[in-house]
C-alpha cells in the first residue's frame, strides 16, 4: 500500500485538490482524493458560515483573514484594495471600527499590471516581481502567494492574498478551483457586510455634519466603559456648547447656521487622535470621548480645541465669523460604575458651570 498523507491538513491548492486523471489513480488514491477534497470544502464551509455571521465590517474582515490562515496552516493573509472610491470608505471605517488584519491600498492602474489576468486566482512563487503586494515585515517571511480577485458591485476591488512560507506552496499551473471559489465567497461576502455596513452609516451618521449622531454615541459609549475596566485605562467625556450660536442663526440665516456646525465639525476632528472619537450630540452640542485621558489632561485637549477654532473663523461671504464654545469634562477610571447617561450629564453639569461662570 502506497503512503497518503493526512487530508485533514488538505489546502487549497492544486496538490491538495486538482482534479487529477481518473485512468491515473488508482483506487485507493481515487478515494483519498475524494476525501481531500471533501475536507477542503468542509473547510471552506465553515469559513462561509463564519463570514455570514459577521456583525460588522471590520469583525467581516479579521475573521476571514484569521479563518483561512488558520484553517489552511499559511503564514499570513492579507487584504489589497484597488484605490476606487468605494475601496477608501472601506479602508476608512475598517480604520474607525479598528481592525486588526493586514491591509493595502494600491493603485488600481499597477494593481492590474502586477496581477495579469484580474479574472482567475494568480499562484506566484517569484516573489521579486510581486513584493508591492506584500506588507514589508512580510517580504522575507513569505515564498509563495495566491491572489484571489475581488470584486464589489460588479468592479474589481482587489485581491484576497494568501501567503506561506513554503517556496513551493503556490505555484504557476496548480490547478485553483477551491482558490476560485474562495474568492467568489469572498466577494459576495464583502459586497453584503459594505451594504448593510453602509445602511447603518446612514441610521448612525448626523446628515448635516457627517459625524456619528447620538444613537452611535450610545453604543459607543457601552463599548468604551467595558473597555475601561477591560483594559485598565481610563476615558475622559468633553461635552461642548456653542457660544452664541443662535446669534449666528439670528444674524447671517440658517445656512450660515449648518455652515458653522460643519466648520466646528471639520476642525475638532481633526484635532483629534485616531482612537478619540467626536459625536453631534444635539443641535449645537458635540462630544468627544478621548480613551486614555483624565480629567486634566480632558481639560487641557479642550482647550486647545478652543484656541485653535478661534484661529480659524468660519468664512462667510459677508463677514468672518469666530466659533467659540463652552465645554464640560467627566471622566471615568478603572473599576468605576458609571452608566453612559450618568457619565454625559457629569459633563454637562460642568459645562453649565462654566457657561453660568463667564
């Protein structure tokens, strides 16, 4: 009898599924190949399920990327995104969500050049030629690659990369079958997780603004109180007022008025750091929340938001106009039991301090 390998550590590659001869085999190895290949199905399954059990895009993309590593015993896989727009909303909100897996945003132009034929799985063992592809602590780790072409909506969005480590693990003219069908899965995937992702963008975001509204704040919020005593850091909560805002409104007209919420929006934000977060909470009233801050260190980032939207008056046709506003902070530590209501009206307790103060 002729040594066969264990099929439970069948991979989706020509040597572990290409169709093979049938007047070629024997028997015995008819029936191992069956069951190889009914094992890497049953492998594909189960990343099929874990996919449409997705709750979010970046929860979507972490468990494929950690599914097929572990599953298929590779050293890595990654995402390539082409540069359309739709790929930078993604890369976007998989940043604001914090996913964990590897990603890339290439050029849609040296993407297509470096892959050949976007239609089919490209197995590639020359490593020089696709080291672009490749995120840089990666290049020397990985011998061998699979991309499996994406697509979102009909349009080629990238590719779903496996790497190992293994020279001889992908290689040109192994057959790609099982490889096709974990792209097309892939794709489909993607393309539901970006639509209901997109549908709840629009339930969760203030229209005039674009920041998350209150409904977001307050999932946000939950998830941020368990991260305190999770992690032991604490968070301070900034609660901000306009000062005057109804003058605005009163003096140059409304769209003077959403023309202010949005230049307060856009400065704030950029002031901010990737994990703090800011909320239009109502009318003229905004929230931050900055993971890892006290109390002091809440107060000092208020302030320099106040000086730097004084630096920067809203431009109007009519006039200049300086945005100034008054602002609470709370803040909770680890193995504190504050509620997400209670931690909010601390700080707008304060802020009402400050604005009867001046």
């Amino acid at each position: 009898m002729s040594h066969m390998p264990d099929y439970s550590a069948a991979t989706p590659t020509d040597d572990a599924s290409g169709p093979l001869s049938e007047t070629a085999l024997t028997l015995e190895e008819l029936v191992y190949q069956a069951r190889r290949n009914e094992a890497i199905a049953r492998k594909l399954f189960d990343i099929e399920i874990d996919m449409l059990r997705a709750t979010s895009l970046s929860g979507f993309v972490d468990r494929l990327t950690e599914r097929v590593r572990d599953r298929f015993d590779l050293t890595e896989v990654w995402l390539v995104l082409t540069d359309i727009e739709d790929n930078q909303r993604i890369e976007a909100m998989l940043a604001e969500q914090g996913a964990l897996s590897e990603r890339l945003l290439f050029s849609t132009v040296d993407f297509l050049r470096l892959t050949d034929n976007p239609d089919q799985p490209r197995l590639v063992n020359n490593m020089d030629e696709m080291q672009p592809l490749v995120p840089v602590h990666l290049r020397r780790r990985v011998g061998s690659l699979a991309l499996l072409p994406l697509e979102l909506d009909g349009r080629l969005s990238g590719a779903l990369v496996l790497g190992s480590g293994q020279a001889d693990r992908y290689c040109p003219g192994m057959e790609a079958f099982f490889l096709a069908q974990l792209g097309i899965k892939t794709s489909a995937g993607l393309t539901s997780i970006w639509a209901r992702e997109q549908l709840r963008h629009l339930a969760t975001r203030d229209p005039l603004t674009g920041l998350p509204n209150r409904r977001e704040l307050e999932t946000t919020l939950d998830q941020e109180l368990g991260r305190v005593n999770r992690y032991g850091q604490p968070m301070a909560l900034l609660f901000i007022d306009l000062d005057d805002f109804k003058a605005v409104n009163d003096r140059w007209g409304h769209d003077a008025g959403d023309a202010c919420l949005r230049h307060v929006a856009i400065c704030l934000r950029e002031l901010l750091r990737r994990d703090d977060r800011l909320f239009r909470f109502a009318g003229d009233e905004f929230i931050v929340l900055l993971p890892g801050q006290r109390h002091d260190d809440g107060d000092r980032i208020a302030r320099r938001m106040q000086d730097a939207l004084a630096r920067q008056p809203l431009r109007l046709p009519e006039d200049d106009v300086v945005v100034r506003f008054s602002f609470g902070v709370s803040t909770i530590e680890p193995g504190t039991a504050l509620t997400p209501d209670e931690l909010i009206r601390k700080a707008d307790r304060r802020l009402y301090q400050m604005k009867t103060s001046s």
